[in-house]
C-alpha cells in the first residue's frame, strides 16, 4: 500500500506540518529550495499558509515528539521522518544539528536509526540520480 499524504487525517496533518516547521526553524540559512519543497508539502497535505501561520513558534522538538507519538500508525510516522529528511536535503545544506535532531525525533517515537539512516540513503541517492540526469543533459554540448 502506498501511503500519500492527501490520505492523512487531521492529526497526522497537524503532526507533519509541526514537524516541518520545527525542522524548517532549525536551519537560519532559509533558501528557495526549502521554502518551494515546505509550500509543495503544505499544498500535498491539503494545509492552508493561513493554517501553517497559527502554529506558535518556535515548535520545540517535546512537541513534535508527542505529535508524532499520538500517531497510531507507523507509516504515517516514518512518512513525517522522512519528509523531515528531504526537507533538510532539498536546500543541499544539511547541518549536523538537524541531522542529530531528526534522529533524535527518530529514536523518542520508536523508529530504528537504522530506518532514519536509510531514509538518508534513500535521499542522498535521489540527489544523485538528478544530477546525474543533469549531467546527461549538459554533457558532450
């Protein structure tokens, strides 16, 4: 079964959008890359910028912690952790602080870091794959 987000409920919507604008507040270096991948998600998870200004911020990470904890199910958690993670990649600038971060997340709701570091793999060969594509494009020009 595919898990999409447009299929979240009202608590994994809260969860996940807690959870992006915790990793999004991380990072001070804000980049295009970032805010195009958050506003993508924004719209995927049917989540008005209205909605996405009421939340208090900072989040802190006890919050998305129990957000993520009162999930009942696991897709949906592993979903939000690796969104988390390309929300980190998408600008290329990826800190130790969010890395550690995530992991930490990670850890406190029950995902392996094992998991978590696939998910990085999983990420990192994707960045890959575009710029090899890229390179496909440009090369012998």
């Amino acid at each position: 079964m595919l898990y999409k987000p447009e299929k979240f409920h009202a608590k994994e919507k809260s969860a996940c959008l807690k959870a992006l604008v915790y990793i999004l507040d991380l990072d001070s270096s804000q980049n295009n890359a970032k805010e195009s991948y958050f506003l993508l998600q924004l719209k995927n998870l049917d989540i008005s910028e209205e909605k996405y200004r009421e939340i208090k911020r900072p989040v802190r990470m006890d919050i998305v912690v129990a957000s993520l904890k009162a999930l009942d199910n696991i897709r949906a958690q592993r979903f939000i952790i690796r969104e988390m993670i390309m929300l980190v990649i998408a600008g290329c600038n990826i800190g130790d602080e969010e890395i550690r971060h995530i992991y930490q997340i990670a850890e406190a709701v029950g995902i392996s870091g094992e998991k978590v570091g696939d998910f990085f793999i999983w990420a990192a060969k994707g960045i890959e794959w575009n710029i090899e594509g890229i390179q496909l494009i440009e090369e012998d020009l």
